[in-house]
C-alpha cells in the first residue's frame, strides 16, 4: 500500500468530534444590600447602573480652602507652569483631564484584595469636587469599577505610590469583570511618592504620606485612624450595616486626596521656580535633571546652587565636576573635585580623588599631583569603616593601577611597583 493510501486510510479512522459551545453567560444583576437604608442615613448616595448599586460621597472645596500651610486653588497656577515647560518630566501632566487619585482595598496585593473605596478629585472652572465611590459588597464589583469612569481614554492620575500599588491593584480587579466592563487603558500617571523621595532625599528618613504631610505641607491630622485599621472597618460595615464608623475611613481617604494636590503644587514650585529649601534638596532636583538627561538645565541649576552655597555641600560640587568635566572645562571640574575631595565624604569623596588623579594626569599632565590624589583616594578607603567591602576592593584596583601607570610616567623607563598597603 503506498503511503498516501494509508494516509487516507488512517485518516477515514479518526472520528470527527463534535463542537461544545460554550455555555453564553447571563448577567443578573444582583441584589440591593440588606442594609442599604442605614447606609442611606449617613453623607452616602445611592447610584445605580447595569451591573448593580454603589455609593458615594461628593464634596465640593473652594479655590481658597486651606490644606495644611497651601492653599487648594494654587494648582492652578502651578498647572499652567508645567504647560509652559519645553521638556517632559516625570511630574508634568498631559493634555486630557487630570484627576487626584486614591484607593482603600481589603488587602496590600493579590487577586484577593479587593478595593472598596475608590476616591477623585477633579479640579473645575472655580472649585474642586472630590467623588468618593463606595463598593456595597463584592457582587457589586462590576457597577463600583464602571461608576468610576477610569475606563475613559486621555486621563492623568496623581496618585501616591499608585503605580506601584493603587493601579495593578485596580487592572487586577478589572481584569475579573473584562467581560462586562469596557477595556480599562493605561494612563498617563503622576507618582508624587517617586517624586518626593526624588525631592527629599537625604532630608527625610520615612516617606510615609502623613510624614510628609507633617514635614513639608504643614498638615497634622487629628483622630485619623491608622490604615491597617481601614478593611477591618469596611467588613464590619458590610456586615453590620454600620456605615457611620465607614465615614472615618472616607476621611482617612479624603486627607489622602487633597494632600496629593498641596504636594504636587509644592513640588512643582520646588521644581520649576527654584524656590529650593536647602543646598540638598536643590541639588537633588539639579541631579534628578541631568538622570532625564536634561543636562543644560542640570548644569544651570548646579552652577547656582555651588555660587549660592559655596562649599557647604560638596555633593553639589560633586554633580557640577562631572558636567564641567563632559563639557571639557577641566580646570573647573578639577575646582569642584577638589572641594569634594577636601570637604565631602564616604563613596563620593573616593570617587572626587580618583577622579583628580585622571584629570592631573591626562589633561593637566601634572603627574605629583595625580600621584598625589592616588595616594589620598587609597588612605580614604582605609580610614573610612561606612564603605562597602566590595567598593573598596574595586577602588583599591583601580587605584593600584593608575598608580603603575603615573608612576611610569614620572620615572620614565623604571619599572614601579605601587606603593605596599598599610
């Protein structure tokens, strides 16, 4: 038998299985909660929409409403700043609608955190209106996500810590109800935690919402409950109708919202205005620059920030030597390593000498003084018990080999060897 007969007749052998549908799922929507009159008795609304009930709280703050020591209404101000801007930052929002965003969920991760509390702020013509959406229970989820509207396109979210945490958290419970809800898009989104620890590095040891809001903004809540406290009231909510203890989370979230928009005014001016409060935080802001590769305005900031202060904060120096150095003005980057060098301290003051040592020898071609900068960098790595082993053991290297080579360069024609460690 050839082998396309047999093709054949192995094939007529294979029994054709019938197609299974899929069974089509019915949405029924579900149940109004038992409790929903107590519910009622408090700031809540009811709204109702194709997948069910939610509930939510709506407040309207004036332009001139006070959050700690800034006023509401001067985002407006620091808006039109950034649309002035020529360059993208991580801080500066799109064209679209801009919405202060907050969630409160049952758990910090995984597909069994739900959230139950979806707060917006929305900046209009002459006030601020906050909507706070409230989820019923878990059947409601699908109405609770559609009622936000997050699924629309063009959005800018300013969140804390959102894109770490608030928005996965929210594509994992959208992802539940993808057959119901429309497809939620990825916006545009403002992370003031990344930013504040960007801004107040070295200032601040916890970046903790409330820390900020008492460091920077000047706002101190009072009888606000701690936010693992936060699921266990909405469960007892749920469970007992006892939506008035709920209102304390609302006001935990509440706090949360306008303190995204008195931090994002203050960070912008910070940005943008060069109304720094310290040699540290300007300097941080100059670095954060060059690291999106806007050096020209790195380098500006910089150069201000070293007249200004002067040697009192070498890592501004520090910064400045490396731009100087990129645009070939040795003998000046050789003036801010020096300052390092003298004044500043742990990886950076390492890191300045060896710096010195290339500069004197390749550009200045003064070899005692490049020898001179070796020998420092390597009496640093031995003085200073904060570094790192294995920084030290990568210096050391790169020391002792800069050492043979200058050493050569002073001696022509004899062999060095580096000098013996101490």
């Amino acid at each position: 038998m050839s082998y396309e007969k047999k093709l054949m007749a192995m094939k007529s052998l294979v029994k054709k299985s019938a197609v299974v549908k899929e069974p089509v799922e019915v949405f029924s929507k579900p149940p109004v909660p038992s409790y929903e009159k107590r519910w009622l008795t408090t700031q809540l609304e009811k709204v109702e929409n194709d997948f069910g009930i939610v509930y939510k709280r709506i407040i309207h703050y004036p332009l001139s409403h006070m959050h700690g020591n800034i006023r509401l209404g001067d985002v407006q101000d620091k808006l039109a700043d950034w649309s002035e801007t020529e360059y993208k930052h991580p801080l500066s929002p799109k064209e679209g609608k801009l919405l202060f965003f907050d969630t409160e969920t049952t758990g910090l991760k995984g597909a069994g955190a739900v959230i139950f509390l979806i707060g917006l702020l929305e900046l209009k013509e002459d006030e601020f209106v906050m909507t706070q959406y409230v989820l019923p229970n878990p059947d409601h989820e699908a109405a609770f996500l559609f009622e936000s509207e997050l699924w629309k396109e063009g959005l800018t979210l300013v969140t804390y810590n959102g894109k770490s945490f608030d928005f996965p958290q929210l594509q994992t419970r959208w992802s539940l109800h993808r057959k119901l809800l429309p497809p939620l898009p990825v916006p545009h989104q403002i992370d003031l935690l990344h930013g504040s620890r960007r801004i107040w590095k070295g200032e601040m040891d916890s970046f903790k919402l409330t820390e900020v809001e008492r460091r920077q903004l000047g706002f101190i809540r009072k009888d606000d409950i701690p936010g693992h406290m936060a699921p266990i009231i909405y469960q007892d909510a749920v469970k007992n109708g006892r939506a008035e203890i709920l209102m304390k989370v609302m006001w935990h979230n509440e706090w949360d919202i306008l303190s995204l928009v008195t931090l994002f005014s203050l960070s912008t001016d910070l940005i943008l205005q060069d109304n720094q409060q310290t040699a540290r935080v300007a300097t941080n802001i100059a670095k954060w620059f060059q690291d999106l590769g806007l050096s020209e305005r790195s380098y500006s900031e910089l150069e201000k920030i070293a007249e200004e202060f002067g040697s009192s904060y070498p890592l501004t120096h520090y910064h400045l030597g490396f731009l100087l150095k990129r645009y070939k003005e040795f003998e000046r980057a050789i003036k801010s390593f020096e300052i390092v060098a003298e004044y500043g301290e742990g990886r950076e003051q390492v890191l300045a000498c060896e710096e010195l040592a290339k500069l004197y020898e390749h550009q200045l071609k003064n070899f005692p003084l490049a020898y001179e900068r070796i020998l420092t960098g390597k009496s640093l790595l031995e003085q200073n018990e904060m570094l790192s082993r294995r920084f030290i053991e990568r210096m050391k290297a790169a020391f002792a080999k800069r050492e043979i080579r200058v050493m050569n360069k002073l001696f022509p024609g004899q062999a060095q060897e580096p000098t013996k460690e101490t």
